[in-house]
C-alpha cells in the first residue's frame, strides 16, 4: 500500500497524523510503504525572515516527516513487515545553491538528508529490513521537452563490449545471440591508451555512432597500507579507474558531438566514492573512486556550459559479486552483504531508460545491513 499523506491528513498536525495512522490500521492493514511528499517552502532573506514561516517550514518538511516515518515504522515493527520508507528530498538538501530568498528551505531539506541517514543506520543496528530511500525532488532537467519517450532504442541495442580477454565475451555474446541485438566483443586493455582509441575507431567504422558509454572497467589491489604500499600498484589502480575512465568518457563525447546525438555517459562507481570506512589495505581505491565522483560532476557541469544534452550518470553501488574481488564477493562476505550484477545492471537501464529531458545525476545502491 503506498500512502500520500498529503491526500489524507494536515500534516502540521499531529494528532491528524496519528488518526490517519488508526484509520490505515483498522480499514486497510498494516502500512508496506510510506513515501513522504509533503512539502512546502517560503521565499525571504534568513536576515528578515518571518519565526512563523520558519516554524511551517519545519513543522511540515521535518517534524510531520518524523512523525508519520515513526508512525509507519512501529506499524511495520508490530507486523513484521519489511517495508520500504522513501522521502522525497531535494538537491538542495545536498547543496546549498545561490537562489535568492532561499530563507530556511535548504536547512530543512538538509535535515531531511540526515534524517535519512541516521534511521538507514538505525534500523540496521535493530536488524530491521525496512528499506530508507531519498528522491531528490529536482532530477536535473535539461531544457524544457515533457514527451516520455526514451532516450534511446533499448530494445534492440548494438554493444560493443571492451575487455582484456576476449573469450569470456565471446561466450556473452553466443549465449545472448537468441535475444534483440547485438553484442560485439573487443579485446581492449583499458590501461593502454592506444588500445582504447582502436576501439572507439572500430565501433565507428563498423557500428556508427556511440550513444551510450558505461564505464565499468575498475579494479582494487588488496594487501598493502598506504604508509607502506607500492607505486606501480597505485598508478594501475589509477590508470584504469579513472585515466582509462577519462579516455573512453573523452572520445564518447566527441563521437557525440561529431554526430549530434544526445547520447549518455555512465560512470560504475562506488560507494566508496562518498564515503570511507575502514576496509584495511584497500589503500587508493576509495580515492580512485572519490576523483570518479567528481569527474561526473566536472564533466556535467562542463556539458551544461557547453550546452550539449549528453546525460552523465554516476551510479554507486556498495559490495557487489564481481570478479574485483578474487574469488567473487559471496566468498569472503556475508550474502546479505552482497548486491548480484544484475541489480546494477537493472539500475543502468533505469537511468537510460528516462525522458531525454531528465537526467538522473546520482544512484547509490547498497544492500539493507550496509554500514
């Protein structure tokens, strides 16, 4: 059941709240999913502003949020529902932008952004599997299109896959040869400029036009501190996560541009690109990672100025069972712990699969006991 509280309830009110709570539990059963849409703003200076303004503000944006996420929680606590609770955020809970009159609306958006966080962990101390989902309210609108088609033809897609070994792709692409499409295997080191370059020249002379980049190749080498690691391991871990990263996102573009398609760049990157925990001898991995975050949003910004419609989306996600770990992940991990490639793959299609007047900027994916 998926509740908009804004329909049933004034939620400057508690006491609403907590009878539209009763009314849900006696007429339609326990709560599965809350999405928190309620918002409001109000334009003025911090140094004018009106107490009363403020007030609404927080008492709409924050304390009903709170007030129906606890509600929803204890409902699905006492019906042993794994539920999912989603707010509906915004890019201002995340950055603060030169907006006049912004008055006390990116201070309640930001405490919308730690709410989150602070009961995401919550709920995994108490070993609950309540899903906390944010959705920015503002998904980075290019221009001004509202047609829903597709960005491009997913149905029927020509791939161009880039590997070191040849042979595991190859057995891909018989595997996939009864299915819309086709996948074209290309033996490409990512660490070796020239390699990249006679990709992207093939693709052109025998596919046309590249409308679409996933930059998935990355690697980690476990074994060694930073205070004792060695220069050529940090140099390969740099060369292909971000260096090979930057050549193929490079000669996509200007594929792009040279053929005015509106194409898509996607950077596979890592939780660890946000955020550090102590995992012991990963050394420059999660600083490869953190340059992969602010190459997306160099680069999108670098689009914008440019007023190029290529999309750049940087997808997030945490442990996944892939073969950057020896052995795959399931291995050393709990399985709980571990997100399947498919997942991933399911949330790169999403992104492509948008509007061509909405780009989604960031996904982070990480699984439920993920601290």
């Amino acid at each position: 059941m998926v509740l908009s509280m804004e329909r049933w309830v004034d939620i400057t009110k508690e006491e609403d709240i907590l009878n539209t709570f009763k009314w849900i539990k006696e007429h339609l059963g326990p709560v599965h999913i809350l999405i928190n849409s309620a918002g409001i703003y109000k334009l003025n200076n911090l140094s004018s502003g009106s107490t009363k303004d403020w007030n609404d503000i927080f008492q709409v944006n924050v304390f009903g949020l709170c007030i129906a996420t606890r509600e929803a929680v204890k409902d699905m606590k006492a019906n042993n529902v794994d539920g999912h609770i989603v707010h509906i955020n915004s890019i201002a809970g995340h950055k603060v932008y030169d907006f006049p009159k912004a008055n006390v609306n990116p201070a309640a958006k930001f405490a919308v952004t730690a709410l989150a966080e602070t009961l995401r962990l919550e709920l995994n101390s108490l070993k609950l599997k309540i899903k906390v989902t944010v959705i920015l309210d503002k998904i980075d609108f290019q221009h001004s299109r509202t047609d829903h088609k597709t960005s491009f033809g997913l149905y029927s897609p020509k791939v161009a896959a880039l590997a070191r070994r040849k042979d595991p792709l190859e057995e891909l692409s018989k595997k996939l040869s009864n299915k819309k499409g086709k996948l074209f295997p290309i033996k490409t080191d990512v660490a070796k400029e020239e390699e990249i370059l006679d990709a992207f020249k093939w693709i052109k002379e025998h596919m046309g036009p590249v409308h679409i980049l996933i930059n998935n190749a990355g690697i980690v080498r476990f074994g060694k501190y930073l205070s004792d690691g060695d220069t050529e391991a940090w140099k390969e871990v740099f060369q292909i996560n971000v260096i090979g990263l930057s050549i193929a996102t490079r000669e996509a573009i200007k594929d792009m541009k040279a053929n005015a398609v509106d194409g898509h760049i996607i950077h596979i990157n890592s939780i660890t690109g946000h955020e550090l925990k102590y995992y012991p001898k990963v050394n420059v991995y999660p600083a490869s990672k953190f340059a992969v975050t602010a190459l997306a949003e160099t680069l999108r910004l670098e689009l914008n100025a440019l007023k190029l419609k290529i999309k750049i989306t940087s997808v997030s996600p945490g442990l996944v069972d892939t073969e950057i770990i020896p052995g795959g992940a399931k291995r050393h991990y709990a399985t709980n712990t571990v997100i399947e490639p498919e997942q991933i793959a399911d949330a790169v299609v999403y992104a492509l699969s948008t509007p061509p007047h909405v780009q989604i900027q960031e996904l982070t994916i990480r699984p439920i006991f993920d601290f």
